[in-house]
C-alpha cells in the first residue's frame, strides 16, 4: 500500500548572519493513512520546521513531499491554500486562537475561510450544527460562547482540535499539543487525540519531545541532526 | 466569509480605530459646512449681483454718452431683438451727495449718480424688489417701495413752511412765499438713495438710524457734458430707499429721474448706458456678442457690451479662487485623516501579525487577507463620512441657530449681518459637492489601508506565528 503522506529529501537551512544553518538534512518520511507516527526530537531540532513544511506553510530549499501519491510541495498559491484550509488540520503548542472569537467561531474559521459570504449564510445551519457537534465532541459544549481569554489551556487545545477537524481534514498535524499544559491536561488531551485518530481514521503525525506521549504513538520516529531515524522507546 | 466576520469584529473591539473614524467624520463634516457656506455666500451675491445689475450691459466708453439711444435701442433690436424682453436707457456718473445731517452740517459722500426711468429699469432688472420706505413708528419690516420718483405732496406739507401754510389763507401774499419756501426744501424731483448712504447702523440695538429720512433734501454734484467739465449741481428729495443687500452698490448708489440730469448736465437726450433683459433661458453671451458684432459695425469702437458675469468677473472669479483655496487646504484635513488610518492601521497589523498568521495556517489566501483590512479601511471611511455627512449637513441646517447659540456664549456676534448685509448666513448644500467630499475621504481611507493590507498579506505564515 503506498503511504498517504511522504516525504523525500526534504532539507532546509536557515541564515545566521552570512551562514546557512542547516536544519533539515534530506529528510525521508512515509506515514500510513490512519497512522499516529510521532516525531521526537530536542529543541531546535528541527521537528516544527519538518511539519511547517508538510503543512506546506514554510517552503523547503529541497526535496518532495507527496500526498496519496501526487506532488503538493509545488503547487501554486492558491492550490496550497485550499489544502491548508481543507486536507491538514493544524494544532499549536499555544493553541493560536483567534481572541475576538468566541469558542463556536473559531471552530467555524476553517468553513469560514473556505466558503464565500453566500455559501456561507446558506449552509449556516448545517456548519454549525457540524461545529457544535465538533464541540460536544471534545467536551466544551458549554463553553461555546466564550472567548479563548475566558478559557483554561486545556480548553483552549480543545477548541483548537476541534477547529483543526472542522474543515474535514485527512491529516492532522500537531506540533507539541501538550507542550503547554499540566501532566493530567495534557494526558486527557492526547487520550482526545488518539480516540480522534481511530474513530475518524485520521493519518496525525505528532510532533514532541515527551516521550510519554510519543508512547502513544502506532510508531515513533526520531529527528536529530537534520535526518530520521526509527527509534524504538524503551520505556521505564 | 470570514473577512467580513473579522472586520466587523475588529470594528468592534478596536477602540483605537474609533479616533480615524473621529478624523475623518471630522474632515468630511467641515468641508461640507465650508463648501456649504461658500457656495451659499456666491450663490446670493450672483442673485443680487444679477439683481442690480441687467443681464448685458452696452456702455459707451465716452462718459458723456450718445445722443442717439433710439437708433441704438433700434440696432439692439435689430441684433438680438427676439431674445429681448425689455431694454432701459441709463445715464451714469460718477459725483459728491451732500446729505444733511442737521444744524446745517452735510454728510458728503462719492456717489454713483444713475439717471433712469424707473419703470424701464424695474422692467430690465430685480430693481423693484431692491425698494423700500423707510419704516413707520413701530414698524419692524421696510415696507416696499413702488419704481417711482414722485414726490408725495404731504412732504412739503410736513415741513415748517408747509405747516404754517396749511394755516394761511391761500389769497394771503405769505403764501406764496412760503410755497416757495416749500419747493426750496422739497424739491420736485424724486431720489432713490442707496440704503447704506442714507442711514447708520447702531450696532448696539441692531438699528438703523435714517440719517436722510424720506421727504429730506439731497444735493448732487457732478460733472458737466462737454471737453471741459464744470460742476454741476441738482437737488433731489428722497423718495425711496435702495437695498440690494451688496454694500458696495448700496452704499454708493443714488438714482434720479434721467431727463432731469440730462437737463442739468446741458445735454438732453445723452444717454451712456443700456440695460438689456434677455428672454429667460436664452443665452446671454451669444446675444452679448451678436450685439456687439451689430454695433461694431455701425458705430466702430463707441460701445462696450458685456454680460453680467463678464462685468463682475473679477469679483466673481474672486469668490472663487477663494472656495478653491479653501477646497485644497480643507483636504489636508481629509489626508491627515488619511494618514491617520496609516498609522493605527499599521499598529494593529502589528498587532494581529499572530492571527495573521493563524488565518493563513488555515487556508487563508493573501488576497483574503488583505481583503480584511482594506475592508476594514473602507468600512471606516463609510462609517465615518457618512457620520461626518451627516454631521456637516446637520450643522449647515441649524448654522443660524449655531451662530446664535455662539454669539451668546462669546458676547460678541460671530456674523455680523452690518459686515456681510445678509441677515443670516446663506448655504447652499450642492448634492454633486457633497458626494465628492464623501467620495474622496472613502478614497482616501481605502488609500491609506492600502499599504498595511498589503503588509498584512505578505507576511510569512511561519514567522507570524512565532512572532511574539
């Protein structure tokens, strides 16, 4: 079976003053449709700018990244947008919620985004009942009014899950999605996680340098010095 | 959709937009009140310069005038004549009225003497409407006055002499003398004095003091027909008052029965200038001009034809110059304003560089994203022009009552109607003017948002999220 999501030789180098930082070295990665793979890997690593590049919101200097078997590393603007907005539901350490909008509407942002003022008052009902639902989904269905500065970080990454999964993506990126919150938070967090991934079959690549979390990984991969390796965790 | 969601919801929160919106309202609300007033100001002095003067003119450039106004009257007619209502004959001049003022003592003033017949010049100009008696006791209003120079007979009546000889026996050998001594001060012949020559305003009880009352007596002075000009001298009794409302022609005008200055200046039947009243809607320069081409031709370089316009188009260019002027340094309100918007625009750009980079990681495209923020430029300007429209045209409303409502709180009269002779202050709102102004401020908002939108758009996903 080819993978849903893969990747060849993807490399990037930031400057410093006149020099290039190499922080991707030829990176090749293949995730399986409804996989959980986690990245691990230390600080400045590497592993947010890896999946900056598969969500196609950075550009790498080289390499291909192919999903279910067709190129997207070269698509132009307007196509990377549409994939952004509709095949990669994205989650941040620190949630990136929008502070005007209420809970409901930052779920809603991602359809929003997508449809015109006309499509969108006309399918009004359904796209929230579907929001509403995304919300009850992950327990914050009493919170819908409130704004993020109303919310608890765990609710916060609630919200930003179910605004992640609101445009119906097939590939859910999180880049340290507990890095943020309490131990027991940020369990039930990933426990959210996981029951998404198997109920929805999503394909998640989560990226952390808790090895606690990468346990709960189907595969965990390791991200040092620009390349990957499988890495087996022993865990204590 | 969401551009619309974002900029409304960023009108709402962000209370630092509200001071361009201020800004804006404020340009645009004084440049309507301004433009408002101006075009009012030119708009009453065209009527009324339109209202004294007739819509052509054909002077001779002689002071002394021609002897033959029926041929030209004919040649007129001849040119122009089925666009023609009516034509007045006139004789000007330029000369000293010496108005008493009591004990003996005479106000002396330069004076425009005109020579009409009334009727005539009431058929070829608003002459009639400019007319007024003075006011009875207790009378607030000037009453109107008819086109005439007739002297009513109870003015001589009212003198001393007439008094005493009311009560003399007509057959006494007094009375005589004292008919003659009621000509001497009222005689025959009628004046209309400009309204400013013949009274003082009291600033302080917002009076008019008649310094020549109706029935008093004025002398004129004025140059003799001929090379050598001599001085000549008439008396008139004043009738009536002229008040056109433009100081410059109340304050210098008198008018006279035309054949009785003809006979004083020793040439009958000189005349200096024509009036002519074109038909309404007819086209004043081309009539002007067909004249002028007929009396060319006949009498080359004798006679000078113009338009109302063209005689006032100093004076009328004048008020012009100014509104320009005042258009262009008005709309550095409007560009302050402008770059108002600039500078909190990009502040809050600034500001949201984080969402910015949110909305983008979801999908957002940077059109869409500078969408939201020329939108949310336009809709400032919306909001405040239409506010400022409204605010300006409110004003312009009620500016008489503002006027008041200052002259109160200061202690001192904002508009003074003795400087400006109007008795309030005239506007006149052009819808065109008023669109323009709403027009350019949107403009000139969207301009201004231009430049932090297209910021916006730019800006790299990945770094704006990290931008802390």
């Amino acid at each position: 079976m080819d993978p849903h999501l893969s990747t060849v030789g993807l490399s990037k180098s930031y400057r410093k003053g006149r020099d290039p930082v190499p922080v991707l070295d030829g990176v090749d990665l293949e995730v399986d449709r409804g996989e959980l793979l986690a990245i691990v890997g230390a600080s400045g690593s590497g592993k947010s700018t890896l999946l900056h590049l598969i969500g196609l919101l950075d550009a790498a200097d080289s390499g291909r990244i192919f999903l279910d078997g067709r190129r997207i590393d070269d698509l132009t603007g307007r196509k990377r947008d549409a994939l952004r907005n509709g095949t990669f539901g994205l989650i941040f350490q620190f949630y990136h919620l929008l502070p005007e909008l209420s809970a409901l509407e930052n779920v809603l942002l991602p359809l929003a985004i997508r449809l015109g003022p006309l499509s969108y008052l006309s399918q009004r009902r359904s796209i929230r009942r579907e929001a509403e639902s995304l919300l009850d989904r992950v327990g914050l269905s009493h919170r819908r009014t409130h704004t993020p500065g109303e919310l608890s970080g765990g609710e916060m990454q609630r919200v930003a899950i179910a605004r992640a999964l609101a445009a119906g993506p097939s590939v859910v990126l999180a880049d340290e999605p507990t890095g943020n919150l309490d131990a027991n938070t940020g369990r039930e967090v990933l426990d959210l996680l996981r029951d998404l991934n198997r109920e929805r079959r999503l394909t998640m690549i989560l990226v952390t340098h808790d090895l606690a979390i990468a346990a709960k990984a189907d595969r965990v991969v390791r991200l040092a010095e620009g390349r990957l390796e499988e890495w087996s965790p022993v865990f204590a | 959709m969401y551009k619309y969601l974002l900029c409304w919801r960023y009108l709402r929160t962000r209370y630092i937009a509200l001071a361009s919106i201020i800004s804006v309202m404020l340009g645009v609300a004084t440049m309507i009140v301004v433009n408002s007033v101006m075009a009012g100001f030119s708009t009453m002095m065209e009527e009324r310069l339109h209202g004294t003067l007739s819509d052509i003119i054909v002077e001779s450039f002689s002071l002394n005038g021609f002897n033959n106004p029926d041929e030209v009257l004919a040649a007129i007619e001849e040119a122009a004549g089925d666009q023609i209502d009516a034509l007045a004959p006139s004789l000007q001049l330029f000369g000293y009225a010496m108005i008493p003022v009591g004990g003996g003592e005479y106000l002396t003033r330069e004076v425009q003497i005109i020579g009409v017949r009334p009727e005539d010049r009431a058929r070829v100009s608003e002459f009639a409407e400019y007319l007024v008696h003075q006011p009875r006791e207790g009378q607030a209003d000037l009453p109107p006055a008819e086109p005439t120079f007739h002297v009513p007979e109870e003015f001589r009546l009212n003198t001393y002499a007439g008094q005493v000889y009311q009560r003399t026996d007509p057959d006494d050998p007094f009375a005589d003398i004292l008919l003659e001594d009621m000509a001497n001060l009222v005689p025959a012949d009628g004046m209309i004095l400009g309204y400013a020559l013949g009274t003082i305003h009291r600033p302080e009880s917002d009076e008019d003091l008649f310094i020549a009352p109706e029935g008093s007596k004025v002398i004129l002075h004025f140059p003799s027909a001929g090379k050598t000009p001599e001085a000549k001298t008439g008396e008139f009794t004043v009738v009536s008052y002229f008040k056109s409302g433009m100081s410059e022609y109340d304050s210098m005008q008198v008018f006279v029965p035309i054949e009785r200055l003809q006979f004083l200046r020793g040439q009958d039947g000189f005349v200096n200038q024509i009036q002519v009243k074109a038909r309404p809607g007819a086209d004043l320069e081309a009539i002007a001009s067909a004249i002028r081409l007929t009396l060319e031709r006949k009498w080359p370089t004798r006679f000078l034809v113009s338009t109302w316009e063209q005689k006032q188009g100093p004076l009328l260019a004048a008020v012009q110059v100014e509104q320009n002027i005042l258009n262009i340094l008005l709309s550095f309100i409007i560009a302050v304003a402008g770059f108002g918007i600039l500078g909190i625009f990009s502040m809050i750009v600034v500001e949201k560089t984080k969402d910015i980079g949110i909305l983008k990681a979801l999908g957002a495209s940077d059109s869409g994203v500078r969408g939201i923020f020329l939108g949310y430029g336009l809709t400032l300007g919306l909001v405040g022009s239409l506010v400022g429209m409204t605010g300006g045209l409110l004003f312009v409303r009620y500016i008489n009552e503002i006027e008041d409502a200052l002259s109160v709180m200061t202690g001192r009269k904002v508009f003074d109607d003795a400087i400006y002779y109007f008795p309030e202050i005239p506007t006149l709102v052009e819808p065109l003017t008023v669109a323009w102004i709403v027009g350019g401020a949107l403009l000139i908002a969207v301009a201004a948002s231009v430049w932090p939108a297209q910021r916006a758009a730019r800006m790299h996903p990945v770094k704006s999220l990290r931008y802390e």
